[in-house]
C-alpha cells in the first residue's frame, strides 16, 4: 500500500514453522512454494532467494523439526529414573504418533528426495548428522543400562544399530497406515524385542 513502507520478511524459524504446520494440517502435497508463501506474507521467489529450493526448504524443515526433538530427547534422557524407563521413553518419542504423522511424513519426502544424483554430498551429510544424533544418545543410554546391570551386557553401537533399524522400519509402517501396524502394535512388537534381548528381568 502506498505510504505504508516495505513489509518486513518473517525470520526464518517463523517461515519453517509455517512450513511444518502446512504438513501437518494439509498434507506435504499441499506444501508448494507459493502456498507456503501465501501463509507467511511472501512471494515465492522470495522464498527461493532464501531456500534456493524446494529440497532446501525441506531439509531445513526437517532440521527445525529435529531441533525441537532433540531438546525433548535430551530432557527425557537426563532425567531421573532407570535406563529401562528412559529407553521406553527414547522408543516413545521415536515412533510417529500413528499415520500421517507430520515429522515422519517430512522425513520419508527428504529420504526418498535424497536419492537423486543432483542432491548435494552437503545435505545428505546434514542428514546423516540427524541419524548420528539419534544413534548416539541411544549407545549412551544402553551403555549406560549395561553398566548398571539394567541390561544384558550387549555391545551398546551394535545393538543400537540393530533397534533403531527396527524402529525405523516400524515407524514406516505406521506413518504409512499399514493396516494393522498403528503405534500400539508397534511398540508391542518394540518392547517384545528390548524384553527377550536387553532386559536382564525378561
């Protein structure tokens, strides 16, 4: 409007938690450049300036996502109580909160863009540092469990290797909509495991 000065861009996180909210509510096919830009005030070029890409866009969705989770994960991780509650917790917080889930739905986009020879080496090590922050609060935790006699002693890298592949792959499943495979089901299947090859009161 005339007189009424040039409008101010919002920051970034404001952008990306606009971004994420979209994905929530309306699905990642709805995420479009310029619907997202509708949503906070600006053009889609705009966007690009600051993106670059869609990919980009996605990938620093999903790092603003992984943020917020990982603050969580370092509060229930450092809180009182046994490794054997603090792992349940880890697992609670890993899988999607059932079909659809917003953060798994962005991750599984991100993952299956991933594979293009145009990807960067620089996103795809940026992804890999999600998966690794991941992977070492889990050896933490497991070995600290072994050394209290909370849990077999297992090798904490090796085992952790071996849930997180479980989890992942029942995570797909329920962030899907696999009939039959929704979150309780999951995290059934889940404790069954850590109980025949983790627990010392199994």
């Amino acid at each position: 409007m005339a007189g009424g000065g040039r409008r101010q861009a919002p920051p970034r996180e404001d952008v990306l938690a606009a971004a994420m909210a979209m994905i929530a509510e309306r699905g990642l096919e709805k995420l479009t450049m310029a619907a997202l830009g509708r949503e906070v005030g600006m053009s889609s070029g705009h966007l690009l300036y600051y993106f670059r890409s869609k990919d980009e866009l996605l990938l620093r969705t999903l790092e603003w996502s992984e943020g917020r989770l990982g603050a969580e994960r370092a509060r229930l991780l450092t809180r009182g109580g046994t490794a054997r509650e603090r792992l349940d917790a880890y697992v609670d917080l890993y899988v999607p909160d059932g079909h659809r889930d917003p953060h798994w739905t962005l991750w599984l986009e991100v993952w299956n863009r991933s594979q293009s020879a145009a990807v960067e080496s620089d996103a795809r090590d940026r992804q890999a540092a999600i998966e690794g922050a991941w992977h070492r609060d889990l050896v933490a935790l497991l070995a600290e469990g072994v050394s209290r006699g909370e849990f077999r002693p297992v090798d904490p890298d090796r085992f952790a290797s071996r849930l997180r592949a479980l989890l992942d792959g029942f995570a797909i499943h329920v962030a899907i909509g696999l009939r039959g495979m929704g979150r309780d089901q999951v995290l059934g299947h889940v404790r069954e495991f850590m109980a025949s090859g983790l627990l010392t009161d199994a």
